[in-house]
C-alpha cells in the first residue's frame, strides 16, 4: 500500500468535475456493454465459461478430510499454499510455452479429459493407498498439489485469453472486468453445487466414507461442458504460427492476427483488416 504514494498524480479540482458528463459517460458505457454482450460471438463464449466454470467441486470437503482426518496443522497448510503459488506460475510459464497457439477448442477438450484422469489422484490419499507404498500423507499431498494446480492455471489461462479476445474496442475494461465477474460468479455456484453434492452424499467433517464418491462424481461432472465447445470461436494457426481466431457473422467482416507473445502480454493484436463485404468476423484485442 504504500507504493501509492510513490505515484505522482494531480486531485480533480471541484469546479472541473461535471456530474452531468459523468452520467452521460455511464449510460454511454453501459449502452456499450449491453450492446457487446448482446453480440452472439460473445454471448456464446460467456455461456460456456459459465458451463466450465458451474461444474461441483470437492475442494472443501477434502480440505476438512486433510485438517480433520489426516491431521494437517496449520504450518504445513501455509507451505502447501506457498507450493501451490509456485506452481500456478509454472502452469503459467508452462502456458506460454507449450499451449498458447492451440486453438481453445481443443485445448479445452484436452485438458477436461486430464483434468478428469488427474483430479481422480485425491483417491489414493482418501483411501490411503499412499502408505501401502510408504509414501507419507504429506508428501503425497505436497506433490498431488502441484500436479493439480499446474494443471488448473493451464486450464485457466485460456480463459484469461478468450476473455480478452471478446473484448470490441471502446468497451475492453468494462467488458474484461463483466466477464471475469461472471466467471467468478460461475466459481461460486460451482461451489455451491458442490456443498449440496457434499450434503446429499453425508459427508460431514467428521464422516468421510462417501468422500472417494464425491471425489469421482464431481472430477467427472467437468465432461459435461465438452458437447459446448461448439459455443467457442473457430481458431486457426496461420502460416507465420500465429493463432487466430475466427467468429462467423452475418453482416460484417473482420480479421485480426493474435499471437500471444509472453507470460506478460499473452495475447497482442499484431494485424487487422476489416472489409464489409465478407462473412465472418475475427477479433483479439492485445492483453498485457
């Protein structure tokens, strides 16, 4: 916080604010808004981040079997939480690196499918398969959760991306920040789904039996966003290696080159040519 006050910058003088003006430049942004969304190459990509992101999850209640049965003191929660911000910025380095030209499509299926093979690992340690091999509880959990949560920023970053490529000029922050909005809404009733799962299963943070159920349940309600991926803008990779996306219209046409050039700038536009006579729309706003 107190960085902000290394940041030179001049107070709004009373007499320069116009309350007026400001109305004005709301309701303009919100005619904006409703105009973008109202566009079915963004509606339909923001129906399925919400389908992807709506899936139960299991997260709490294996975090009471962890606390509860296994007996994770706080210490060694606060390390796991430190590994697991270690390896979210490898999943995203790991992103930049390997992923960021394959089209959503594909990346999205892809990862639902290993996110379902993998998500099933949380078994071996509520069934303790792990010390039949002699593997502590701790260890295993230690890299069980780098495995998951390099796969989840993996599979996060393309929403990042897909959400900065829905962005029309003139509404890009208001828009980006409307859709991240819905996709953390989406997080919640996903949790939610998840402690009605949790409940109607009878597992309390005291009984576990049903818990391996609700893992296996859960880790597979995340296939069920995959018959959606139609709802996803077409990609294509070009001759130069660059990524661009395709959204089919009825009236107009424009194409943009995006190529996400670094873990900083993951997606820029690099080229746009708009021409109104053709049948499909291209768009990528540069993100930083």
């Amino acid at each position: 916080a107190g960085v902000g006050f290394l940041i030179a910058e001049e107070p709004v003088k009373k007499e320069e604010q116009d309350d007026e003006g400001f109305v004005e430049h709301i309701k303009e942004q919100g005619g904006l808004l409703w105009g973008a969304f109202s566009q079915k190459q963004i509606l339909l990509p923001a129906a399925f981040l919400v389908l992807w992101q709506s899936t139960p999850s299991s997260g709490s209640a294996l975090f009471f079997f962890e606390t509860n049965e296994l007996g994770f003191k706080p210490e060694f929660l606060g390390q796991l939480a430190l590994v697991s911000n270690l390896a979210s910025l490898a999943g995203i380095v790991l992103y930049d690196q390997k992923f960021k030209r394959i089209p959503l499509k594909i990346l999205f299926r892809n990862i639902s499918w290993l996110a379902v093979v993998l998500g099933m690992s949380p078994l071996i340690l509520v069934t303790h398969l792990n010390r039949v091999v002699g593997l502590p509880d701790t260890w295993f959990a230690l890299g069980d959760d780098v495995v998951l949560t390099v796969l989840g920023q993996v599979a996060f970053m393309p929403v990042l991306v897909l959400g900065a490529n829905l962005c029309p000029p003139g509404v890009e922050a208001s828009l980006y920040a409307a859709l991240m909005s819905l996709n953390n809404l989406s997080g919640g009733v996903g949790g939610f789904m998840g402690g009605l799962m949790t409940k109607g299963l009878g597992v309390t943070e005291s009984d576990f039996s049903n818990l391996p159920l609700l893992i296996v349940i859960t880790n597979l309600s995340g296939l069920l966003p995959l018959p959606f991926l139609f709802l996803l803008p077409k990609q294509e990779v070009n001759e130069f290696g660059e990524l661009i996306t395709v959204l089919d219209t009825t009236d107009e046409a424009a194409v943009v080159d995006v190529t996400a050039s670094s873990v900083d700038e993951t997606v820029s536009v690099v080229d746009a040519t708009v021409d109104a006579t053709a049948d499909s729309t291209t768009t990528g706003p540069p993100r930083s």
